[in-house]
C-alpha cells in the first residue's frame, strides 16, 4: 500500500498588507503585521456583533 504525500497548502494573503503570507506567522506576513491585527483586536477596533440591547421602560420592569 503507497502513502500519498499532500502538499502544504497554497499561500494565501496577508490579510493586513495583501502580501503572501509567511508560514511562521500564518496567516500574516510579518510580526508586524500580526501585531497590527493584535493591537486592533485590543483596541476595540474590531467588534464581533451580538444581539441588540433590549431596552426596559420603568413601566416594564417586573421588579416594583
């Protein structure tokens, strides 16, 4: 029975810079486009949404 070997897969885009990406800091290019996409994730300049805030009146509220 014969193995097959499959080759790495294909480079793809730095998603920073458009560059080819570098296999020691997938899928970036570089440090520093890694740390770029860090500093943006700490920052708050990316934001995964989640469901809308639901607003109460004090008329609403169950508690009173």
């Amino acid at each position: 029975m014969s193995a097959e070997i499959t080759g790495l897969r294909a480079a793809r885009k730095c998603p920073e810079c458009g560059r080819p990406s570098d296999r020691a800091t997938f899928p970036f290019c570089s440090p520093r486009c890694k740390d770029v996409d860090l500093h943006r994730w700490l920052s708050g300049a990316y934001v995964i949404p989640g469901p809308e805030d639901e607003t109460v009146s004090p008329d609403d509220d169950d508690r009173g």
